[in-house]
C-alpha cells in the first residue's frame, strides 16, 4: 500500500504461527519458572505477541499450560491397541517426569496446590478436561471420566514421592521399575472393571 509517498508492509496474520510461538514461549518460561510462578506476561514477551493474544489463543494459564505440556503428544501415546495401553501410558509418563519435572503437568499440579488452591483446581479441571477427550477415544464406557481422574491421582501421587518429598521407594526406582509397577496399576485403573 503507497500512502503520501510512504510504502507500507502489508500486516501478514498467521494465527497459527503466533499459537506455535505462544507454546514454544509457553513451555521455556514454564520449565524456568514452574506453573505457579510464570505469568502470562511473561509468555507473551517471549513470544512476541500481546497479552491478549494469548488469552484470546488460551483463555487461562491452566489452559495454555496444558496445550502446553500436551503438545509434546500424549493422544499419540494413547492410540493404538488397547492390551499395550497401560505401558504406553506408563511408558509416556516416566519419560516426561524423569526428563523435565519443571514442566510436568502433575508436579505442577502437586506443587501448585500448596500456593493457590483456586489456581491447583483451574488447572486440575483443564488437565481433566483434556484427558477425558483422549481417553475416550479409545476407552468404553461411562465411567472413563472416574478412571481418568484415579489414574490422574495415581500420577500425582507419584510426582509428589518422586519430586516434591524425594523419599521412599518410589522416589528410589529407576525408570525401568517404575514403568512395570505403573503399568500394572493403569491396567486396573483403566481395563480392570472390564474383568469384573
């Protein structure tokens, strides 16, 4: 566009590469701060974008935090054959809370809670939310959202042995050993009342 003898750009709006930027802002200030420290502020400098193009991508911190967390793809983890379900979650789980214990949705959850009850039940709900979708892809039944919120506190009772108390047994297994023994329990979790 020709104005007054000055050129001016075109305005490029690419919704879904700002929404990638806010993620990626997301998740580094998420691993440097913890969820109850980090503010949207904060995410949208680094992303280079308003504040409210970030509330108007993710309308709460818990929302973005789990798109967040989410995307690094638990849906891909939970498709497939349901006997080798239980170990593919258990499997994604151990990986994601031995890798970056910053940026883990229960650790979050687990130390969120201590600071701000309202903020620890926002985020609770969205992860609720979030999980009862994937699930529900490849679970029957009506009772997938009461599986899924047992296995979410069999999870965060694990990132609370393991990452906040640091102690006990569960804190001393290795990854290998954890994986068996979380299998085993998301199998009752999750397919266990189908033997009944």
């Amino acid at each position: 566009m020709y104005i007054s003898g000055v050129t001016k750009a075109k305005r490029v709006r690419d919704p879904e590469a700002k929404r990638a930027a806010i993620l990626a802002a997301a998740r580094s200030v998420f691993a440097e701060h913890g969820y109850d420290k980090a503010t949207i502020r904060q995410i949208a400098e680094r992303a280079a974008v308003t504040h409210g193009l970030v509330v108007l991508h993710f309308s709460t911190k818990a929302q973005l935090f789990v798109a967040a967390v989410r995307s690094q793809d638990i849906a891909a983890k939970v498709a497939g054959d349901i006997e080798g379900l239980p170990e593919r979650v258990a499997r994604a789980y151990v990986e994601r809370i031995t890798s970056a214990t910053a940026c883990n949705p229960f650790v979050a959850l687990v130390r969120g809670a201590a600071a701000d009850q309202d903020d620890a039940k926002s985020l609770l709900r969205a992860m609720r939310d979030s999980s009862v979708d994937i699930y529900c892809g490849v679970l029957d039944g009506e009772d997938v959202p009461q599986r899924v919120e047992l296995l979410a506190s069999l999870f965060m009772g694990v990132a609370f042995s393991r990452h906040v108390l640091a102690d006990g047994p569960i804190a001393a297994m290795t990854p290998d050993e954890l994986t068996r023994y979380l299998t085993c329990a998301i199998r009752a979790i999750l397919l266990g009342h189908d033997n009944v």
